[in-house]
C-alpha cells in the first residue's frame, strides 16, 4: 500500500511538470504557433494589422496611397540647391578708391567684415637684366666680359631682394615670368595678356667701365662706372608710366686702393637700391596716415628710403589733366615740412616744423628741392 501511494505521486508531479513545461513552450513560442515575446521582430499578426501612429506634421507631402511607388533619380553630386536669396544676391564689385586729394589707394578685390574695401598689393614683375649690344660688344673688346657678368648677376639678385622688401608689392622674378616677357622677347604689347600682372619692371645696362688707374704715389685705384636705364610699364595697358637714367660715378664707389671685386657688389647694391627707390615711389609715394598735434605718421618704414632726421616736405595733391596729351598730371603743393625723429618697421613719425594746418591724412611727402629764386 505505501508503495503505491508513493509511486502514485510520482506520477502526479511528473504530470505537473509536463503540463508546466508544456504552457512554457507555448508562452515563449516554440511550439503551438504562440508569439515570441523573446524576440524583436514582429508577430504575423502585428505585420497584419499594424497598431495606429498619430499624424505627425511634414515639411514633405506624401503621396496618395493609390499612386504607385516612383523612384526618384539620383541628384548629380557636384550639383547644389540655392535658395532665391543665394542665387539672386551677387557679390558687388568694390572700384578703386579715391582719396581727398585724388590720390589711388589701391582699394581694390573685395570689402572686408565691415564692408570697408580691403587694399591689395600690387604685383610687379621684374624681368632680367641686359647690356645693350653696344656694350656687350666693348666689354668682349676690353677683355671685361666677366666683370660685366658679375655686375649683373648681383644687380639681378639685389633689385629683386629690394623690392620684395619694401612690403608693397607682390614680386615676380624673371625666372617665373611668362616667356613673353623674359629677356630678349619683352614686348610691352603682349602686357595685356598678363591679367595678373599690375606692372613690369625692365632694367638696361647702357654703360659699364672697370679700369685700374696708377696714382703719383705709385697706388693703384680701381675706377667703377655703371649706368642703368629703368622703365616701369603698366601692364593693363602697354603705357610706359616712367623711365629714369641711374648712374654711379668711380667717385660714388671709392675703393681705396683695394682692387677685389667687393667694388662691383658694392656698385649693383647703390644701383638696385637707387631703382628700388624710384619704382617704390612713382607707384607708392609715402603717405600721411595719421595726424595728432604735432605729430604725423608716415606708410613709409625702415625697409623703404626714409631716415631718421631726414627733412621731408609734405603736400597736398592734385590731378590735372594735360590739354595736349589728355594724361592726368598730378601737382603737389607743399603745405609744411616734417623732420623724421623715429622709424619703425612698417611706419615713420615725424614732427611738424612751425605751422601746418593743412597737413592732413592723404597728403604725401617728397624729398624738398631748393629754390634758387629766393637767393638772389
């Protein structure tokens, strides 16, 4: 009897055990098709019938649901979407500048933040320098073909290095000009294809002597003489805007009885400098930028040809058109002096001598002449 009973339940909780196991199955959905709430994709019957979402605001329409699907074609990708303001609001162009005194500030090529023109520098190629024939065929002659080159070379190497340090110009060297404008091909009609260019520098030796002279005391001197014609030309337009003779006399070049060739490096350094401080000044005279009592301060600093204690005369300016030629002349009128006391590296100050109250922003200096009017 007490072996039934306890066979009896046995059976009983194996009984239970299956009926759990079996509703566990169904509950999770391995047997009997029930949902598999274990898992993430969704039931058949949640495919079927979907629950409602609640309408959501687009910018986009969607279409009907009887319109069949379309496929839209792909958008190009170096192709972009303007809206009516971007495509309709053209950058305007800023034209160059005029000063109160009618003097060009080079304000050109965009506006800054704050929609004040923005000035840019100018670029200035310099093309490589010759002899004339004439000169090429004496210096062969004289046995001085080699000094001559020396010259050169240094002059070459030196304008290009004053006239990059000026700070006012964007330099091309010959070596990177185009080849119609190199050497012996220049032509100032071919300038107008150039329309990066703002003008071009061309530098002619038209003398060159080097001889060795023997002094009463038996001392040999070594006598130097150079001579250069330099042109500037506007590239735009062809025109020759100025064309100066330079020229360095044995007495310029003292050599003092030393016969090495540090003289002809000494005489293309005088040259390129005497160049680089007439180019610099036809295109960018040195301006009144600020005025305070007595004080004013000059665009001018110590990489240009400004010097301490230097006396410079300051005027105002004005463009006159020529009856004859229709060019525009420009007159200065001096309207005070100023005496430089401090030069900085991109600036100068000076001090206004007695009375200038003309002396105002735009007004432009030069170098005073004498008057020989007044000593007689």
């Amino acid at each position: 009897m007490t072996t039934t009973l306890v066979r009896f339940r046995g059976l009983l909780v194996a009984a239970v055990m299956t009926v759990a196991l079996v509703f566990t199955l169904i509950f999770l959905g391995l047997i009997g098709g029930g949902p598999k709430w274990w898992s993430f994709s969704p039931s058949a019957s949640q495919v079927a019938n979907p629950p409602v979402q609640p309408a959501v605001p687009s910018l986009v329409t969607a279409p009907s649901e009887a319109a069949p699907p379309t496929t839209l074609p792909a958008a190009p990708l170096a192709e972009s979407v303007q809206t009516p303001t971007e495509a309709t609001s053209p950058t305007p162009a800023v034209p160059t500048q005029l000063n109160g005194n009618g003097v060009g500030t080079g304000l050109s090529g965009g506006a800054d933040s704050g929609g004040a023109p923005v000035a840019k520098k100018k670029t200035l190629a310099i093309c490589e320098i010759s002899p004339t024939p004439a000169i090429a065929d004496r210096v062969q002659a004289d046995k001085k073909k080699n000094e001559l080159d020396r010259v050169i070379q240094s002059l070459d190497g030196q304008l290009i290095d004053r006239m990059f340090n000026t700070r006012k110009f964007t330099i091309l060297a010959h070596s990177d000009l185009p080849a119609i404008i190199k050497g012996g091909t220049f032509n100032p009609g071919t300038l107008k294809s150039l329309s990066d260019l703002d003008y071009v520098l061309v530098a002619t030796i038209d003398d060159f002597a080097d001889t060795n002279n023997v002094a009463d005391n038996n001392l040999v001197f070594r006598n130097t003489r150079l001579s250069v014609v330099a042109k500037i030309y506007e590239a735009t337009t062809s025109k020759l805007l100025e064309s100066a003779n330079f020229q360095l006399l044995p007495s310029d070049l003292p050599t003092g009885g030393v016969l090495d060739d540090q003289i002809l490096v000494r005489a293309a350094r005088k040259m390129a400098d005497q160049i680089a401080n007439r180019v610099t000044y036809v295109i960018y005279p040195p301006k009144v930028i600020d005025v305070s009592d007595e004080d004013v301060t000059i665009n001018w600093g110590d990489s240009m040809f400004i010097s301490a204690n230097e006396v410079w005369e300051v005027c105002t300016v004005k463009e006159k058109k020529d009856p004859d030629t229709g060019d525009l002349t420009r007159i200065l009128r001096p309207v005070g002096k100023v005496t430089i006391y401090r030069v900085d590296p991109t600036t100068s100050t000076g001090k206004i001598l007695g009375n200038g109250p003309e002396i105002k922003e735009g007004c432009i200096l030069r170098k005073p002449q004498t008057d020989t009017t007044k000593s007689k």
